[in-house]
C-alpha cells in the first residue's frame, strides 16, 4: 500500500524547483528597471550632445564629416532591441503579473493627469500656432488639427480618470482608453502633412519614432483593462517608449537652453511637443517603476509537506530511524497501535492487528 502511495505522490522537488525559478524571474523584473533608467539616462545624454554639436536646425539636418548622429541613432536602437528582448523573456515566466492594471499610486497620479492636460494642450496649441502664422497650405492639413483637438479631450479624460479612480476596471476608463492610442496617431500623421519641414529631419524622425512607442504603449494598456495583457509586450512597450520620449524631449530641453541662436531658432516650436512627451514618458516610466517595486525579490516560501508525514524519500515519519527491511519485519507494538486506532473510522486490518498484539500479550503474561 505504500508502494502504491509514493508512486503516486509528485516528485517533493519538482514544487520547489518552480518557485526557485518563479523567485529568479522576479529578481530579474526588479532589475529591469534600473537597467531601463541607465538606457535613457545614456541616450539622453547622448542625444543632447548631438542637438548641441552636429545638429543644423535651419536645414533639419545633422552636419556632415561626422558620424556622431548616426553612431547615437544606433546606439539608441541596441537599447531598444535588448530592453524589447529582455521585456518578452521575463514576460514568459511572469505570465501572470498584469491580471488588472494597477491603482495609480501618487506620482503615476500626478503625471497622469498632467499628461492628460498636455494632450489637450498641444492639440490647442498646434491650431493656434497655425491660424496666427498662416502656414495653414491645404485644407488637409486644417482637419487634422480639428480631428486632433477633438480627439485631445477623450484622452485627456481618460488620463484624469486613471489618476483620480480607485477601481482598477472601470467601464468610463476602457471606453476612453483607445483614445490616446488615436491621439498618438493622429500626431504622427500629422508630421506627413506639415510642410514646413523636412520630412527627414533627424528631429523630427525621433518624435515620430516616439509618438509611435506612445501609441504602442497605450494600447498595451488597454488590452490590460480589457482583459487580454500581455506581460512582456506591456514590459517593452513601455520601456522603450519612456527611453524614446525622455531622450528626445530632454535633448529639445538642452538644444533650446544651452545652443545658439539659430538652434533655439530652429526648434522654438518644438517645445510644447516636447514638454507632453516628457510628461507621458514620466508617466510611463512610473508605472513601470511601481509595476517593479509590487513584485517581490525573494523565492515564495515553499510550504511543508502535509498529509502523511513523508520525508522527500518517501519514507513515513515512523520509519526514519530504521531501514526499510527492519521496519517491515519488526513486530509491531500494542501500545503505537492503540494510539494510533483510537479513531473510530480506524481501518478494519488495524483493528485484526490489534487484537493480534493484545492476544500474543496475554501468552507472554
């Protein structure tokens, strides 16, 4: 009967040995954030130094006799690739993380509805900037302002709503949360149809390339609320797009405050864009950090064995302290066995042994 027991019984080391790996894949997690961070922090700084040194804002583009542009862009490129890379693997051990999307915590909070509000404000803005320079050459380019403005204001509420609810599923948040993903594009479109800059512009290339991350970001968080997350996908998405939108907007930063007249000449309207992809990259980069900091480093605690008191070698807690050949031929005890059938459910070859003992106990009295 025992034989039968232990063969069906799970190997004791196969649970532990998941959770040893489930453990590792969490430390991993928590180290891919601060991976992520030095990423942006060295392509920002690298950015800059291209907007400083090579970059010609009147003509949009980079100087020639030079391959500092092109060396950051591919540089850039690799951090994308191993961040994407790197999001997908643990995405297949952590299965499981992004059942719901989280409860804004207070900087995810505040950077939510501040990017909210510059969604708004670009939209405006960029209108505005049209109307009072006349740059306005085709009735296409007028309404895709108007569909942006209109298409401003259903992100922006969704924005506020994810920093003010504390319901993690809300039906208000996933009818408005494929807004910004049709914000994002419209604002990429909208590139196509400006004519009064180059469509290679390096500059441009890196705000477009941003815009879409932002684009693929928020519809990751969407398939969250709708049920249908994917972890690795969200972990790529949303370190790449804070990497893009934090790198390209900070280098418009220091292009407009520490380069020449004709630099901050040349990216003067670039500003409020930049300042709604710092916000958004923030706020993105946030989520990823709490997303980090709720996952815990350590292996789960692996609970004891239950039931019938088994070692991992299968043997009973009873037999530990003789061999298996002995334990099986010693006679058996009345007084363990009357401990152990005190039950009244006890099994019916117990109670023949029982009876057994206490009759070989009487001859030897």
């Amino acid at each position: 009967m025992n034989d039968v027991r232990r063969q069906s019984e799970p190997t004791p080391g196969a649970p532990r040995q998941e959770r040893e790996n489930e453990g590792a894949g969490k430390r991993w997690l928590r180290q891919y954030f601060p991976v992520t961070v030095l990423f942006l922090v060295l392509s920002a700084v690298a950015q800059s130094v291209v907007m400083l040194r090579v970059y010609d804002a009147q003509k949009g583009v980079y100087a020639t006799g030079t391959p500092l542009g092109s060396l950051v862009g591919w540089g850039i490129f690799l951090f994308s690739l191993i961040l994407i890379v790197w999001g997908f693997v643990l995405g297949k051990q952590k299965k499981g993380i992004l059942a719901e999307m989280e409860v804004c915590s207070v900087p995810e909070a505040f950077f939510a509805a501040a990017g909210g509000v510059m969604m708004a404000a670009v939209a405006v803005a960029s209108f505005l900037d049209i109307l009072q320079s006349q740059k306005m050459s085709s009735g296409v380019m007028l309404l895709m302002l108007l569909l942006l403005i209109l298409l401003s204001v259903f992100p922006a509420v969704y924005m506020i709503l994810s920093a003010i609810t504390h319901l993690r599923q809300n039906t208000l948040l996933i009818g408005t949360g494929f807004f910004p993903v049709l914000w994002a594009a419209v604002c990429l479109m909208r590139t196509y149809f400006d004519r009064t800059s180059a469509i290679n512009d390096p500059l441009k290339i890196f705000t477009q390339v941003s815009l879409a991350a932002v684009m693929l970001y928020f519809l990751m968080e969407l398939r969250i609320r709708v049920g249908k997350g994917h972890t690795g996908a969200y972990l790529a998405a949303s370190s790449v797009a804070s990497l893009l939108c934090l790198a390209t907007s900070i280098s418009v930063f220091a292009g407009q405050l520490l380069g020449d007249a004709d630099l901050k000449a040349g990216i003067k309207n670039e500003g409020l864009t930049a300042l709604a992809l710092l916000v958004i990259g923030l706020y993105i980069l946030s989520r990823l950090f709490f997303l980090s900091r709720r996952v815990p480093a350590g292996p789960s605690p692996v609970p004891e064995e239950e039931d019938d008191g088994e070692d991992g070698d299968g043997k009973s807690g009873g037999d530990r302290s003789l061999p298996e050949e002995e334990a099986s031929d010693s006679p058996v005890k009345p007084e363990k066995i009357a401990s152990e059938t005190s039950s009244d459910s006890a099994p019916e070859w117990w109670e023949d042994a029982f009876f057994e003992a206490e009759r070989h106990s009487g001859k030897k009295d």
